[in-house]
C-alpha cells in the first residue's frame, strides 16, 4: 500500500511542478501572489517526493520483494545499511534520489528566499519546477521505481557485490547535492537573463549556492575516488575514465564560477560571463547525468541501458541547455557590464584563473566527448587515456598553481605585481627549499617530479604567506599578530584553507606518481616479501562466513622498517545470491602513506599470487581535498554571505537564520 | 595605457592562451590516444611493435596458463589470435570466453604484454568494444552478453 501511495506522491509531484512551472513563467511579474504560490509549491514539492523516496526505503528496508526494483536489487540476507543504499544503487532509484535532492534546493530556496525581490523568486522558482517537472516526468514515465510484481518473489536477486560498501551510503548523495545544487544558480541565471536585471545583491545570492554545491561535489569526488580506489583493486585513484570525468568538469566549472561570482559581488564586474558559467556549470553536471545514465558508457555506474531512456534524456538535456543558451544569446546583450580595471589586479588575476579552468574544463570535454564522437561517426573505438589528459590538463594548471598564490594577495582594481612579489619571496625561497631538500633525501631524477612537487610546495606555502601576510607576522609583535589572524574574516581563512588544500592535494599526486612501489609475487604461507623497507609475511588463508558471502580471508603479517608489526586481511569474497566473486584489498596507513594488499586466485600449489602496493603521501589527496571541502563550509557559516541584501543586515539576520 | 590599450591587451591574453591550450589539446589528441583493435585487425593493420594498444576479444576456451605471478592466455574474434601476457592478478571475473579488453603493447617476441586486464565488473557487463568487433566477425551471441 505504501508503495502505492509513493507512486501517487511522485504523480503528485510532477504535476504539482509542472503547474508551478506555468504559472511562474507567465505571472513572475505579478504583485508577489505567484511567488507565495510557488513558495508554497515548491515546499510541497519537497514533502512529496520525500514522502515517494521514504515508501522505497521502507520497502527496501523490509525486503519487500513485490517491488520489482527490490527484487532487482536488494536481498534479505544483506545487512540493513546495504538494504538502504541498495535504493539508490540502480537507475530507477538514483534518479529518484536526483530528484530528491533537487526538490530539496528548490525547498530551501523558498524557505530561506523569503527576502529576495519578489519577481527574482518567482522566476527562480519557476524554473527550479520546470527542472523537477522534467526529471520527475522522466522518472515516472521512463524509469519508474514502484513497479509491483506479481507473484511475490520468495527472495530478491542481491545487490552488485561492487556496490555492497559503505561508499554507496555517501558517494551518491554527497555527488548529486554537488552536481543537483548547480541547479540553483543555473535557475538564478536563467531569471537573470529573463528579468534582464543583475547586480552585486544577484551575485551574493548565487554565491553561498555555488559555495554548498562545490563543497558537495568536492567531497562527493573525493569520496568516489577513494572507493573506486579500495574496492576495485587496481591500486588507482583516478582513471580517467568517462564518468570520473562527468563529474570533474562541473567541479572545474563551478571552481571558476566561485572565483567569478566573487568579482560579480564585489565590484559589479563580469556580469555576462557569470551568468554564462552558471549556465555551463549546470549544463555539465546535466552531461554527467546523461553520460552516466544513459548507458552510452559502460561502467560500475550504468546500471541498465535502455536506449530510450537514453534519448529522452539527451532530449531534456538538449531543451534546457539549448534553451538556456539561446536566452543568453538573446538577452545576454541587456546586461551590462561595469566595474574597470587594470589588467594586473584581482580582478586580471581571477579573469586568469577563469580562463585557465575553463580551457581545462574544455580539454577534458574533449577528451571525454571524442571517443564517442569518433565512434557515432565513424564507428572507429578509440580511447583517450591518461596520456592525453596528463599532457593537456597538467599543463593548463600547472600556470594556474604558478599564479595562485599571487591572487589573494593583490589588490582590487590597480594591483602592484613587484610589491606582491616581494612579500611572497619567503614562500618561493621555503618551497624551492623544500623541494630540493625531498630530492637530496629522496635522490633526485630528471623528470617533470621536481616541478610537480615545487607548485605544490608554491601554492601551500603561498596559502600560508597570505594568512601570515593579513596578520602582520613579524612586522609587529607576535601577540597583536596572533590576534589579527584569529580576528581576520572567516571568508579569508576559508580561502588560505581552499588554496593550502589544493597544494597539499597536489603533493600527494606528484608524491604517489613518483615514489610508488609495487611487488607482484607467488607466496606460499610462511614466506616473506620486501617492499619499500616493509617486510609482508604470508600467515595463510582461513576460510570465513560473512552474512550474505563466504570469503577467503587471507592472514599477513606486516613489519615496517621500525620493528612493529601489524596484521592485514585482504579478502576474496563469493557473494552467495550472486555467485559473484569480489576481492577486498587491505589497506594500512602509516602516517600518510598506505601498505595495498591484494590477493590473488590460490595456485595447484597452495600458493597464492600477492600485490603489495606502497603508496607513499597517498592520503594527501584526499586529506587536501578534505581540507577544500572545510574552507568551503567556513566560509558558508560566515554571517554575512548568507545575508541576501546588499543592505545593513543587522535585522535581517535572524530572517536569514 | 589608455582604456582601448587595456582592453586589447587583456583580450590579446586572453586569445593567447586560448589558441595555446586548443594546440595542446589537438597535438594530444594526434599523438596520445590509443586505438583498439580485435587480434584480427592487428593482423590487418600490421600494427607496430611497441605501440599502445587496446586489445579486445575473448578469452579462448582452455588457454589460460598461470606460472606463478606470469599468465599467459589467447585473445580470440573466431579468425585470429592472439596471445597475451600479463603479470599480476587479474580482475575477478576473468574466465574462459569470457570478453576482456588488455591494455599494452606487442613485444619483440610477437607476444601482446599486457600492462592491464578489463574485463567485466558484474555479470551483466561485456566491454562494448568487444561486443561491436564480435558482431562485425558474426561471432556474437545474444546470450553470451546475458543482458
């Protein structure tokens, strides 16, 4: 019955959506009647489809098998967490969750819009259902998730063993905020564009929702890559592959559409190409859902494929980024541009910064779109790997990690480049130090490693420099420095943070791409194998049950060059529903390097195949993008960004709370 | 500079880099991308030793020989072979006819090795390349894909 009841609630939804989406586009201009109304709307949409995502959940949850998508992918022996994020582990279910989470930006945006121009959320609110009318439609048209079955199967068919981990609790739902979150600044472009009204007060609204979208999308990449990382046992933290892609060229759009936006609120300057990026960023993260979900790519990620979900898909994506960009041809010529500047300036330097992310974000277009291109046209199958994108994306931001640090430092309008190189001197000199002190402990070689390692230092020490610099160290006495730094704004911590962590990630790619060592090896039990100065010793294999697989649990003894010791299980697993086998490798951090145990099919012998991976500074990638995500949630909790007025806002805060 | 110059020589960067990194991404797309080919095409094509490739077919029924970390199998599309080493483990639904995709280079030897072994991430995946070199040899069947 319940089910029954989600499925209406979904209907309910879309209809709901689609009307709000009419009379928003033809009364936005009316007295404030339709923004009420579709305040209103928007939160019931919230309620509804919430309501159709918590029927699935419980039936997920109960194994109810007369829901054929828990049939498809659910099984009573599973534990309860997997039960859960089985919803969202296939099609039918992950769109509902998209939907979930764009209702739910829809509803905050009437819940805490209360203070914007009347006309602005109407139309912002307008598009925001057009959005859920279309998604909700196809979910329920081409994709629905509360098909019944009759007769009742006995069990279900279990969910890909791949997908059995707690990574499927976060990836998804932390991805889709990221990418569902642009959905927001796209409906406040296109009401831009419509209105033909933009100012600074637009840009600080657009601002605290690119901030939570990029900060989303940060941690949902990071988190994917480090599942893709532990589960799927190649040792790999980033592959290049098409859908690592979908999700990385919104994170590079929006990158630049944070640092755009900060121009746009602060000196009413690059209006156009503002609203055009918030325009793309969503256009993006639109492509990743339909490369991902189409089933044009195969991957972990393409659930099912189904050609004519595909085209109607292609088709949405078509209307809204064909529309959105027509609009911004027509109107885009009404908005206009203010706000002068010398080309050395922080303006020039986020123009710079703008440009070097949206080439990158074009070679990595290229590289992903080509083969599929190629292979429509052509039917030749080729690949773009790493290769390619190392040489055209390294070297678009390597000059983008060269000037960073020089960003924050320079000043509005007319910037002084000698004075700020001055000041940054110190950093130049620790980072080269640094560098070279690594290579005459490491060993140097000639390679591009040196360099990687040296923009790395550059940009955390830059980061640093910048916070040293706005606290006056060393220039007056240490305790009116320590409480200039600990009073300085959170918004100029929350960027010194972004920019260290970004260092810091760089780091740990160029450390783990140079130093990484590995040893493939038979190993009977009792035997010994050296990597790196850890000494691995073979105990065995014993045989293990786990609640819905039986597993080969393998026993090592693990000694690191100080003496201790410590124990590692990777694991070969059968999944029982499936007959599905997965192996789990282990993994042991020390420090900020990582042991990578994987192990292999046992020989006639009784001897197994053995990969030990030793990853050094690996760690650094994620915590660096850790570190982004905290600065992009600092700066969210600032006070003043989340005031919508340009206005005093010492009365409107406790509105805006 | 005056207000015209300024603008110029913003745009002039701005153009600059532009055309630097569409080069970029054409001389990469010339040179770093890698083709593949079925065991067949690489007969027909005489393809060089030592260039990156992408090698897809299936695995020939009983071919598959381990000698401690080393395996060597035979990549099949029902006219030609060819034989294929990798050393490491490979992925866990590697078996006899089953469809992989092996990343690497001919040797000297005429020997394809193989620095990395695709093959399928669940029941229901068949690399797609795979499938179209199969189907253009005829020696695809709907129910080996199992979708």
């Amino acid at each position: 019955m319940s089910i029954e009841l989600g499925h209406f609630a979904l209907i309910l939804a879309f209809a709901i959506a689609t009307v709000s989406a009419l009379v928003g586009l033809v009364l936005w201009r009316s007295d404030g009647r339709a923004a009420a109304y579709l305040q209103q709307g928007a939160i019931l949409q919230f309620l509804l489809i919430a309501a159709a995502f918590a029927a699935l959940v419980q039936a997920f949850a109960t194994s109810d098998f007369s829901l054929a998508l828990a049939f498809e992918h659910s099984h009573s022996t599973q534990p309860m967490i997997f039960r859960i994020t089985g919803v969202w582990g296939n099609h039918e279910g992950s769109m509902l969750l998209w939907v979930l989470i764009l209702v739910a930006m829809g509803g905050a945006v009437a819940a805490f819009g209360r203070n914007l121009p009347r006309d602005l959320l109407a139309l912002v609110l307008a598009i925001q259902s057009l959005l859920v009318a279309a998604f909700a439609g196809f979910t329920l048209f081409t994709s629905n998730p509360f098909a019944r079955l009759s007769p009742v199967p006995f069990e279900g068919k279990d969910l890909n063993p791949v997908l059995q981990d707690i990574g499927l609790a976060l990836h998804p739902p932390l991805l889709y905020t990221g990418y569902v979150g642009f959905s927001v600044c796209f409906s406040f472009a296109i009401a831009a564009l419509i209105s033909g009204r933009i100012d600074a007060a637009w840009a600080r609204w657009v601002r605290p929702w690119t901030l939570l979208s990029w900060t989303f999308l940060t941690l949902g990449i990071a988190m994917g890559s480090y599942w893709a990382y532990y589960e799927l046992g190649w040792g790999g933290w980033w592959f290049w592959d098409p859908v690592e892609n979908a999700s990385f060229m919104p994170w590079l759009a929006g990158t630049a559409l944070l640092h755009s936006a900060l121009v746009m609120e602060k000196r009413n300057a690059l209006k156009i190409w503002t609203v055009f990026l918030a325009i793309i960023t969503f256009s993006l993260s639109l492509l990743g859902t339909f490369m991902v979900r189409s089933g044009i790519l195969t991957s972990v990620h393409t659930f099912a494929s189904d050609p004519t979900r595909g085209l109607v898909i292609l088709s949405l994506l078509a209307a809204f980024i064909g529309g959105a960009f027509v609009l911004f041809a027509l109107r885009a010529s009404s908005l206009r541009a203010g706000g002068l500047f010398h080309p050395v300036s922080k303006e020039g330097a986020l123009i710079l910064n703008n440009l070097l992310l949206a080439a990158a974000t074009s070679a990595v277009l290229v590289g992903t779109l080509y083969p599929l291109l190629l292979d429509a046209l052509t039917g030749r199958s080729i690949s773009v790997g790493g290769p390619f994108f190392e040489l055209t994306f390294g070297s678009i931001m390597a000059p983008l990690l060269v000037i960073l640090p020089f960003g924050p430092f320079l000043a509005w309008k007319r910037g002084d480049l000698v004075g700020v190189a001055q000041r940054l001197a110190w950093a130049a000199g620790l980072a080269l130090f640094v560098t070279i002190l690594v290579f005459a402990l490491r060993g140097a070689s000639v390679s591009l490693v040196p360099f990687g390692l040296l923009l790395g230092f550059w940009v955390a020490f830059g980061a640093l420099a910048d916070l040293a610099d706005r606290a006056k160290l060393f220039r007056t006495d240490l305790v009116t420095s320590l409480r200039r730094l600990f009073g300085l704004p959170r918004t100029a911590w929350a960027t010194a943070i972004a920019h260290f962590g970004i260092g810091v990630t760089v780091i740990g790619i160029v450390a783990v791409s140079a130093w990484e060592t590995e040893l493939v090896t038979t190993m009977q039990p009792g035997q010994t194998g050296n990597l790196a100065g850890y000494t691995v010793l073979y105990d065995g294999v014993t045989h293990t049950e786990g609640p819905n697989f039986t597993s080969d649990r393998g026993s090592f003894t693990i000694t690191e060059p100080t003496g201790e010791t410590r124990t590692a299980h990777p694991e070969r697993r059968v999944y029982a529903a499936s007959g599905m086998p997965t192996t789990e490798a282990a993994i042991e951090t020390y420090g900020f390097s990582q042991l990578y145990l994987q192990l292999g099919e046992p020989g006639a012998d009784g001897g197994s195949v053995v990969r030990v991976w030793h990853k050094p500074f690996i760690t650094l990638i994620w915590l660096g993008a850790l570190l982004m995500a905290s600065a992009g949630l600092l700066s969210l909790s600032y006070r003043r960004l989340r005031v919508g007025a340009p206005r005093p806002a010492r009365a409107k805060t406790a509105a805006a709370e | 500079m005056t207000r015209k110059q300024k603008r110029l020589a913003v745009i002039g960067g701005l153009g600059l880099v532009l055309a630097l990194a569409a080069g970029l991404i054409f001389v990469a797309l010339r040179d770093q991308i890698v083709f593949f080919y079925s065991p067949s095409e690489v007969k027909e094509r005489a393809v060089a030793v030592g260039t990156p490739i992408r090698l897809g077919g299936l695995v020939k029924d009983g071919s598959w020989v381990k000698t401690g970390e080393a395996n060597d199998f035979v990549v099949t599309d029902g006219e030609s072979e060819m034989t294929v080493r990798f050393i490491g483990i490979l992925p866990d639904l590697f078996r006899d006819g089953q469809g992989v995709v092996a990343e690497g280079a001919i040797g000297t030897d005429g020997v394809f090795a193989a620095t990395n072994v695709l093959a399928k991430h669940d029941e229901n995946y068949m690399p797609k390349e795979v499938v179209e070199s199969l189907k253009a040899r005829g020696e695809w069947q709907r129910e080996a894909s199992g979708s």
